[in-house]
C-alpha cells in the first residue's frame, strides 16, 4: 500500500482524534491537513505501526492547538460549545456501544474542557482508542507510570462532575420528540413534566447568531424559553439526526441549517440542552448534509 493510500485509509481515526481533542471539525480537519506533510517526508521503512506514528503527529499537533483554544475560549461570546458532527455515517469512528457514544456527547466534550490538555489526551486515547499506558507513553514521550497517573487525575475529575447517564437511543429519541410535541403547542405542563428540577439550558451563539448568552436555569424557566421559540419558528423545518452520538434536533429554513440542539438525558428527564446557532460552528454540519444530498433524501432526516 502507498502512503497516500495508507494516510487517506487512516484519515477518519485521525480526524476522530483531533475532533475529540479539539471540540472542533473545522480544526480537526486541519490537524489532519498539517499531518499529511509529516508523513510524506517520513523514512516509512523505519515505522513500524503507521497507526501509532499518526496518532504521535496528530495528538501533538492538537496539543499545540489547544494550549491557545484555551484563550480564546476565556474570550469567546457567551457559552461555548464544541462543533456538533452528523455521526450517522461513523465519521468519528464506530458508535456501536453507550460508552461510544458517551465519548463524542456534546456534554462529555463539554466536561473534557476541564482537563488540561495532556490530561485530556491521556483520557481520549485510552478510553475511546483503547491505546495501553506503554502506548500513551510512547505518543506523548512520558513514562507508562506517568500515563498511568494522568489517566486516574482525569477519571477522578470527570467522576466529580454530575452523573452522566446515556439513555437507548430510542428512547432518547422518543423524548426529544415529546419535548418538540410540547415545545410546539406552548403546553408548559408538558414541557416541564420532561426536565429534571435542575435542568440546565446552554446557547452558544459566539455573537453571530441570536442566542441567549447566559445559561437559563430551572424547568420553569426552560420549558418557557423553548415554548417561547418553537412558537415563533415560523417555517423552520424540524428534524432529529443522529448528531454526536445522540438523536438531537437539526432546524433548517429552505437549504439553510442555522441551529441544533442536543439533549443530556438522566434518569429518563432532560437534565441539559445544548444549542448550537453560531453559523461557523455549523459549517461543517452543513457540509455533511448537503453531501448527503440534504434537504432532500438525507438519511435519518426525520420530520417532527
């Protein structure tokens, strides 16, 4: 196999990698992009895994990234959220199990932000690419005992976080379709019958697009908001698509996609909803869908 054919065989590990890093498609794309150089002036005799060699270049290249993400993230307008991805069509790799799809949740992307960036890589390449501490060490140059330290400094700071629970996809997606059922008649009742008492709503619009720029707190509270918006959707089209592992709802005004929202389900109730309007964000959502032939015939486009 040429390298060529090896690289773009290895693009969607890579990719899912940088995303998982990042919080960001557009970024991890070009993560992957600056890869490619690398391993075009590569002594390829002298690699044993090509797999391992990217992952070492990619992971690294991430690294540098996130260290200024991190700044501008303190500036960024309003809550920030990562780049939702359309991953019906395994784009980050196979989401067969709960704890695949945890690992791309917007609300686990989320909680990943409190790592520090070696941290943060320790835990991706061992939770979601099952790599060993002996391998982790390899890619990051620390030793298998250092890894091995990192990696339960990590679990300890995601364990602190609220419990994260992730619902059967069906029954995720028959909820989110009660909340729009609900949210479109303007029946509160309903609304907050489906919301944990504490439930939490974040909008990130990054002050492009209109967007509430602080979290809105308490069912009451967010059974208005949304009520309150899916009244006045006018002539959205509504669908729910399997974004970042989860069913989550995708609006669309003729060809254009301008918001998602997703859904962190507990115990059977919506404890968090994160939408996503910031028009750049999207970009690489919108590509996806109008690749898949979107609006029309795209796959798992469900009408609500």
């Amino acid at each position: 196999m040429d390298g060529a054919t090896e690289f773009e065989r290895l693009r969607p590990v890579m990719f899912g990698l940088a995303y998982r890093l990042l919080g960001s498609a557009a970024e991890a794309e070009d993560v992957v992009q600056d890869a490619y150089p690398k391993w075009a002036g590569a002594e390829r005799e002298s690699i044993t895994s090509p797999r391992a060699w990217l992952a070492k270049v990619v992971t690294n290249l991430c690294l540098n990234r996130l260290t200024s993400a991190r700044a501008q993230r303190e500036r960024y307008v309003g809550p920030w959220l990562p780049e939702p991805v359309l991953t019906s069509d395994d784009v980050l790799g196979p989401l067969e199990t709960a704890e695949q799809r945890d690992s791309v949740s917007l609300a686990m992307m989320v909680l990943l932000e409190q790592l520090s960036p070696v941290e943060r890589a320790v835990f991706v390449l061992k939770e979601a690419f099952a790599y060993s501490h002996r391998e982790i060490g390899a890619i990051l140059d620390v030793s298998e005992v250092n890894s091995r330290q990192l990696h339960r400094r990590a679990r300890k700071a995601l364990d602190r976080s609220p419990e994260r629970r992730v619902s059967n996809p069906r029954q995720l997606e028959k909820l989110v379709e009660s909340f729009l059922s609900a949210a479109r008649d303007g029946d509160l009742p309903a609304l907050e019958s489906l919301l944990t008492a504490d439930v939490t709503a974040w909008s990130d619009g990054g002050g492009k697009a209109t967007a509430a720029r602080r979290p809105v707190h308490g069912a009451a509270k967010v059974a208005r908001l949304y009520a309150g918006m899916f009244a006045g959707a006018g002539q959205v089209s509504i669908g729910i698509l399997e974004v970042n592992g989860e069913p989550a709802v995708v609006a669309r005004a003729g060809d254009v996609l301008f918001g998602i929202l997703g859904f962190e389900v507990v115990g059977g109730r919506i404890r968090g909803l994160r939408a996503v309007a910031n028009p750049e964000k999207l970009a690489f959502l919108s590509g996806q869908l109008s690749r898949s032939g979107w609006p029309a015939g795209s796959g798992g486009w469900k009408l609500s």
